[in-house]
C-alpha cells in the first residue's frame, strides 16, 4: 500500500474518532504523513511511553495495525522477570542478616546452587565491628554450613585470639556462598550474582575494619590484578571501610615462613580498629594478648 493511501486510511480512522479535532482535518494526508513516522518511533519504544502521549496512543492504536503490525516489540535480553525482580527487591530491603539469610539461602542464581551441600551465609555477630571476608566455602565449610571451619579456620581463630577478639565478637563471611566444585577459583559470573549479597552483608554490619583473606578474595573485592607483596601491611579502602589483606590461613599451613607477615598484618588490624572505636568505645580497643 502506498505512503499516500496508508495515510489516507489512517486519517480516516482518526476522523471518525475525533470529528472535532481540527489536528485532522487536512484531506490530502499531508499532516499525517508527517505523524507516521513519530508512530514507527513511539511504537519502537516501550508501551508505557506510548500511553504518555495522548494524540500518539490514538494514532498508535489505529495506525499500528495498517503500518507497523509487522514490528516486533523491543525485547530486553535477559531481562528478569516480574517475580524475580520482586524477590530481588525483597532481600536488598532486608533490614536485618537473618532476613537477609530467610532471603537468599535457597538462591540458585549461578550453577553453584546446584552442586552445594549446604549454603554457607556467614557467622559471628551482626553487632561485629570487624568484619573478615574469605573467597568462598571450602569442601568442610560445604558440609558444615558455616565459614573458616577445619583446619585453616582454626588457625584464623588462632591469630584472631591473640588480639583477642572471638569468633562470637566478629563476623565471617566470604565473596560467594556455595563452594565451587574442587575449590577452583569463582568465576566472574559466580561473582556477579553472588558478591551483591556481601555487599548487603556489609550494610547491614557496618563494620570498622575489614580483613580480606587471600589474594583471590582481595582480586575479586578490589576488581584489579595484585600481588600479595604489594597490598600486605598496608590499609586500603573497600566501600570506604579501611581493609587489611593478608594471606590466606590455608596458604599459611602450606607455607609457615608467611606466618610471621600474617601476625604483622594482624596487629595492623588491630591497631586500625583501636584507632577507629577510641573515640566512641575507648573500652572495646583490643590489646595482644599475653
Ligand atoms: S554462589 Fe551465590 S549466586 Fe551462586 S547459587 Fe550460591 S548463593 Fe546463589
């Protein structure tokens, strides 16, 4: 069909819905040649922005058929859907960790969810002012439910004791929440869907200090390649809470001589943490223990 008769037709249709408005009384379809196209336009965007514009819904709703009934409606890829992004919504509004946890522990957002024994939240106070942070759970911390179990766990209580601070004082949690199949590294899609939950984690906590354990945790929280030479013994900033990075306490069982630059790493936490809550809770400042 011609430009000229589509806009006759569509003129037409116009006419007999709206016999009074002067917008339409033109014969030679001059003026709807011209809203033709900002039809096509509107029709490519959403349906919402088409009812924003009273005169486009009509001409949209009649023209559409005539003109444009062979356009597919755009499609978002991947977009989520309703319920999903509902449920999203649910655990970020969570306004505590365990209905945070009531939230997330059945997630199966990467293939990790299939794979788990069991999900592995977090544990330690939701009152904790240090917050330590490992990559993801291991083949015990998978048939426990909880962090920093086995013998790698033991030894963080261990360093983490001799500043005297309990694993009932502070909070454990790491970048992914089910263990990936033979402790391989997360991939960056596990850590996309997964870290967010850390990141509500954090909110929820607002801890003083953080402790990142291992150069993958440190990699995945910083997005940036770094050496363990580099970022040890020194403070860096993660969502503006001063963060310590030090090896991890399995990598210390494998290689004792990175023990004695672990217990410096530690003080620093210390020291970091004594200089933070002096001000407000000079009682809470931590000492070595004897
Ligand atoms: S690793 Fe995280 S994102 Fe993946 S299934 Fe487990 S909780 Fe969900």
């Amino acid at each position: 069909m011609s430009k000229k008769k589509v806009a006759e037709s569509v003129l037409a249709l116009l006419q007999r819905q709206q016999p009074h408005n002067s917008k339409f009384t033109s014969t030679d379809g001059t003026l709807l040649e011209a809203v033709v196209p900002s039809v096509q336009s509107v029709r490519k965007q959403s349906k919402q922005k088409v009812q924003e514009s009273q005169a486009e819904v009509i001409v949209a709703t009649d023209v559409v058929p005539i003109e444009v009934q062979n356009q597919p409606l755009p499609v978002v890829a991947n977009a989520p859907l309703k319920t999903e992004v509902a449920k999203q919504q649910e655990w970020q509004k969570a306004p505590t960790l365990d209905i945070l946890y009531s939230h997330i522990h059945t997630c199966m957002n990467c293939s990790l969810g299939a794979t788990r024994l069991r999900f592995v939240f977090g544990v330690g106070s939701p009152n904790a002012k240090l917050l330590v942070i490992g990559e993801a759970p291991g083949e015990e911390e998978d048939k426990q439910g909880e962090p920093f179990v086995g013998r790698a766990g033991q030894l963080l209580t261990k360093m983490l004791e001799a500043i005297n601070f309990t694993r009932e004082e502070i909070y454990i949690a790491n970048i992914l929440k089910c263990r990936p199949p033979k402790n391989r590294r997360p991939t960056s899609e596990e850590v996309v869907e997964c870290e967010p939950y850390l990141w509500k984690q954090i909110e929820l906590l607002q801890p003083v200090v953080i402790l990142a354990l291992g150069l993958t945790a440190a990699e995945t929280l910083f997005k940036e390649k770094l050496t363990m030479k580099d970022v040890r013994g020194k403070e860096r900033t993660y969502k503006n809470i001063p963060t310590i990075i030090t090896y991890h306490p399995a990598a210390l069982l494998r290689n004792p001589e990175w023990k004695k630059p672990a217990w410096e790493d530690i003080q620093l936490v210390m020291r970091t943490y004594n200089s933070l809550i002096e001000k407000t809770n000079p009682e809470w400042k931590k000492t070595i223990k004897q």
